[in-house]
C-alpha cells in the first residue's frame, strides 16, 4: 500500500513559472506522468512532466524557458528545459484532450494528470494498492523500452507487476533487442540504482510460473534472456555442492543481492554502487565459457574469461567506458582474496597487491565479501586476509615513493624506454613499504636487479 498525500502544485519545482507561462499564453497545461506520482507518493521530484493544449509545446517551452530562465534544448517531440539539476519535459500532447492524452501512456501509476489549481485527472487506485499494471494492449509495441521500465519501477517503488502484464512482458520480451542500446543503459542505471533492487531483480531474471506467464517456465521468457543470455544460460550449470548451494545464474543474483545490502549499510553513493551491483551480477559470467573450455570439468579461468565477457556485455547494453573498465578489472580481480585466504600468501606479496590496486582494493574486497558469504566458505579465513590487507594500508607510505622518479633513475644507468616504467614501479613499492629507505638503498637494489 502506498500513502496517498493532500496534492500541492507548489511542491513542484518551478510551479510558479509554469503557472504564470499558462496564465501569459492562455494554455491549457497540466502536470503528467512521473512528476504527479512522485507528488502523492511524496518523493523528492527532480523531473517535472508537463503537457498544453490551446498552444504548440515548443512555444510554451520557449515561453517557459525565459521565465525560469532555462537551458531549452528541443527534442523530437518534447522540449527538455534544465536548470538547477531540475528538468522540466514540455511534451507534445498524445491525444485531443488530457483524457486521451493519459491513456496512451505506459503504467497506470503514471496515466495521472494534475490541473495548475491542484486537481487530479485519473484513477490513482492502483498507485494506491503499488501495482504496476500496463494501460493498453499495444503498450510494448509502441515503445519496448517500457519492458525495462515495469522492472524499474519495481526497483524504485517497490511495487508489484500484475499477473496480466507480466504475461504481456513475456509475450514481448523479444522486442527488447530493438531498443537504442543508449536507452537501454539510462533504463538499467535506475534499475540497478534502485532502492528495492534486491526485489526488481528477482523477478527480472526469474523463471516464470505458468500462472503469469503463458509461454511456459523459462526465464528466457523475460527481458532478462534478451538483455543478459550469458546468464541465463548459466542457470543450468550446477556447481560443485562442496562450496556452492546454488547454480551460476542463482549464486550471481544471491552475490548481487548481499552486495545491495552491504551498499546500503555502508550508505556509498550511487555510481559506486552502481559499478558494484554490475560486478556482482557478471562476476562468474565467463563460467559457462571455461567450463566448456575444460570439458565441462571445472570452471578454471572464469575470471580472466569472465572479464571479457562483462566487457562485451556491458558495451552491447550501452555502458560508458569508465564503467567499462572499472567493472571488468573487478570481475577479473573477485577470485583474489578466496585464493588468498584458501592457499595463504606471504607478506610481500599481500603488500604488492594492496600496492597495485589501491584505488579499487575496498570494492575487491565488497565484492568477495559478498561473494563468499551467499557460500559455503570459511569466513574466519576471508577476514583474516582482510585483516592483513588493513595492516598493510597502515603501513604505504605513498610519500617515500614520490622521492624517486624515473629521470633518476636514468641517472642512475638505467635505459631510457620500458625499463624504466618497469623498474620505477618496483623502486616505488620498496620505498613505500620501507623495503627501500635511501637513495643508495636504490642504487644498490638497481644494480641487484639489473644484474639478474
């Protein structure tokens, strides 16, 4: 159940510019979609949706834009106004009227209108009873995006897809493929950012009960095989009982899940989080690949396999490079610890790793935690290195490294070309664990190295 609340246009942001445009044009606007959900759920509103009648949209946006003082920027058909990290939607209207108009809209919690005076258009009981439920038969036809959206929306609200659209979802999962890949990762982003992921996901990659969707019990049913097929593919590949308690495609929804929630109790901020949920979903993602590779024997080099494959993933699905790269190196990193803890790893080694991954060593270490906890792992053993891992942050001293660049050590002998980037790198980590104290503790270790 959601609490419906007293509207109150001045909510709004920028309600009083759009109701003085309206007055100066004489337009017939009214607020739409999103902006009037989020008003009676009372969410903090950063899009504002509006649409006018009695006046082209884009001469009431540009109206609109001199008074707020705005950003217009004009698409298709709809004008984007932004100003203070608030945009405002001016959209072309979709029917004669503001009836006609909603009910060619996607989801009955967003086919609401409100007038400037703070009058509700449509029917908010399913907004009331947080139920996600489609406004017309073609609705995905039109606009198969809104696949994505319904599990979205799940993300965010915390609301219940209908029986009925999820049959409709399953009907035409397939027209998924066809979307912009840029509109796809915008949709993805909210979906993974969302504050009931751990619910959206469930349901996006889960197999099908006969009684919601008419195809029959197969996640390929679902958005899921069309936008993820490595994993779902995965979701027939048992693992070894002795470590596992799930298949591959379960055990990345159980890691992505208990990443979620160490996010949120660690309150970290939403691109981060972001990257983190990625990882955790597509971590074991090259495991059917190496499990084919080693004759269905063992899934050895998932990792470096599975880094790949992420990448290719998340480039079909429209990711940005940064995410890209960040997101692979983990996926190529999240057996590390494990391997750490089950077979032991000396100091210097350890110190190396910590020294090499600096920037990413907390989210190498969230993402083995979650890996590792959803299994049947020692994890006293897990923390230990942990541990040692803290231990030896407290010992880098990054400022003994910056005493040494690499025009000394050409003056020390040393080639100009890779060998220098090479060997400053090693100099840099002696130095900033103590290993090096002088300039002639360097010069002695060059001539060491070099030797051999």
């Amino acid at each position: 159940m959601v609490d419906i609340v007293p509207l109150n246009t001045g909510d709004i942001p920028f309600a009083d510019d759009i109701i003085r445009a309206a007055a100066d044009s004489g337009a017939e606007v009214y607020f739409v979609g999103g902006v009037v959900r989020d008003l009676l759920m009372r969410r903090r509103i950063h899009d504002v949706d509006i649409t006018c009648f009695g006046i082209a949209y884009s001469e009431f946006a540009g109206l609109l834009a001199e008074k707020a003082d705005a950003t217009y920027v004009p698409f298709k058909d709809n004008v984007r106004l932004v100003k203070g990290g608030v945009t405002i939607d001016v959209s072309k209207p979709r029917g004669e009227t503001i009836e006609s108009d909603l009910q060619k809209r996607d989801f009955t919690i967003n086919n609401l209108a409100l007038t400037l005076k703070g009058e509700i258009i449509g029917d908010p009981y399913d907004l009331e009873k947080a139920l996600i439920r489609h406004v017309y038969t073609s609705v995905f036809d039109d606009d198969p995006l809104r696949i994505l959206r319904a599990f979205r929306f799940v993300s965010e609200c915390g609301f219940d897809i209908v029986p009925e659209t999820c049959r409709l979802i399953a009907d035409k999962a397939d027209k998924i493929k066809n979307v912009p890949k840029e509109r796809v990762y915008q949709e993805i982003f909210r979906f993974f950012s969302g504050s009931y992921f751990d619910k959206a996901v469930t349901l996006f990659f889960r197999k099908n009960p006969k009684d919601l969707f008419r195809k029959g019990n197969r996640t390929k049913n679902s958005a899921a095989y069309y936008l993820f097929p490595e994993l779902v593919d995965s979701e027939d590949i048992r693992q070894n009982s002795i470590f596992h308690r799930e298949n591959v495609l379960k055990h990345s929804l159980s890691v992505a899940k208990e990443i979620f929630k160490i996010a949120r109790g660690l309150n970290i901020a939403e691109e981060r989080r972001f990257v983190l949920i990625t990882a955790a979903l597509l971590h074991d993602c090259g495991k059917k690949e190496a499990w084919l590779r080693n004759n269905r024997k063992n899934f050895i080099g998932h990792d470096e396999l599975g880094s790949r494959v992420a990448a290719e993933i998340m480039k079909r699905l429209g990711y940005p490079n940064k995410y890209i790269k960040r997101v692979s190196f983990l996926v190529r990193q999240h057996l590390k610890l494990t391997i750490f803890a089950v077979n032991g790893v000396r100091k210097m080694k350890l110190q190396r790793f910590v020294f090499e991954n600096m920037d990413e060593v907390e989210d190498i270490i969230l993402l083995s935690l979650a890996d590792n906890r959803v299994k049947k792992f020692n994890m006293k053993r897990l923390y230990n290195i942990i541990l040692r891992i803290r231990n030896a942050q407290k010992e880098i001293d990054m400022s003994r490294a910056k005493t040494v660049s690499g025009s000394d050590l050409i003056g020390m002998g040393v080639d100009r070309g890779p060998e220098v980037s090479i060997l400053l790198k090693e100099v840099h980590f002696r130095l900033a664990f103590g290993y090096l104290k002088s300039m002639e503790d360097v010069k002695n270790f060059l001539k060491e190295i070099r030797g051999k």
